[in-house]
C-alpha cells in the first residue's frame, strides 16, 4: 500500500512544481482535480487514471438501497469519483482519490462518505484504497481509506511523508 501511496505522493510534488498557475488564478476543484489525475497517471503505467468515471465493467457505480453516502446524479444512485485507478475492463479497482480545495466551505461528509463507500469490500465495486485529499496553495491535508474506514496508520504515515517532502498541512 505505500508503494501506491508514494506514487500519490510523487503525482502531488509534480503537480505542485508543476501546477502553482491554477493556484494563483483561484481555478476551481474539477480543473485541479483534472490536472492532478494527470500526474497520477504518469505514476500508474498499465492502469487507466480516469476523473468522475462511474462505471465497473458494464454496470454504473450505484450504491445499495439505504446507504447513508449522497449521491452525484439526478436519480441519486449513482457516485462519480474524483479520480480513480482501475482496470476498466476487468474491472480492478486501485485507487480512489477525492479531491477538494481549502477554500470549499461545504461540508466535507460527501466526499469522505464516498471514500468509505467506494473501499467497503462488502460493496460490489470496492477500490483497494482512497485517498482524501485538502488542497491548499502549498500545502495538502490526506487521510488514507482502507476498507471502508479511515486507516489511521496509513494516514499518519503519508501525513508524514508530505511533511517531508514539504507539502504537510
């Protein structure tokens, strides 16, 4: 698992270096999340990086009845994730990333439901990991998803690894 951690990681000291534009204009979640799925996906070579994909396989990513997780659609069934690694095919569901900026004031029990939905391995789509991301100018706040619960370990752990590669929230 921190071997995919460390190429989130990677990904986000690139999109720093490399993305302070879309910080300075104040662009919002979906470019942000767009140009950092872009960077994910050079870390990930033989998996598909895909942004609010909503699909395994031939079906739509629907939760079951009674979830307490909102949803992204019309019907209110079915999740978008910010950005995924997965296999489309198959389907082989690595990672899942939410992304949000600091300055969002809205409630952040959305994306982090989704997080707990998208890793429950009792769901028929359950991704090995999530990852929730806090964007700010120069720095990210991260909690890591393993499960359908915030793993804490892994959690700190990358918390640390941003603080070392100077990106700590």
């Amino acid at each position: 698992m921190q071997t995919e951690l460390n190429k989130v990681l990677t990904a986000l000291q690139e999109f720093y270096a490399r993305e302070s534009f879309l910080f300075e204009k104040d662009l919002g979640e979906r470019t942000l999340t767009h140009r950092l799925a872009v960077h994910v996906e050079k870390q990930f070579p033989g998996w598909e990086v895909d942004c609010d994909y909503n699909r395994l396989g031939e079906r739509k990513l629907r939760l079951p009845h009674g979830t307490i997780v909102s949803t992204d659609d019309e019907l209110g069934k079915s999740i978008y994730p910010d950005i995924v690694v997965h296999q489309r095919e198959i389907p082989n569901n690595l990672l899942a990333i939410e992304v949000r900026k600091t300055s969002n004031h809205q409630p952040p029990e959305h994306d982090r439901h989704k997080l707990h939905a998208l890793t429950d391995p009792h769901l028929w789509f359950a991704y090995g990991i999530g990852v929730y991301l806090v964007l700010g100018k120069k720095s990210v706040v991260s909690d890591v998803y393993v499960g359908g619960v915030i793993d804490q370990a892994q959690s700190a752990w990358l918390a640390g690894r941003l603080k070392d590669v100077g990106l700590g929230g």
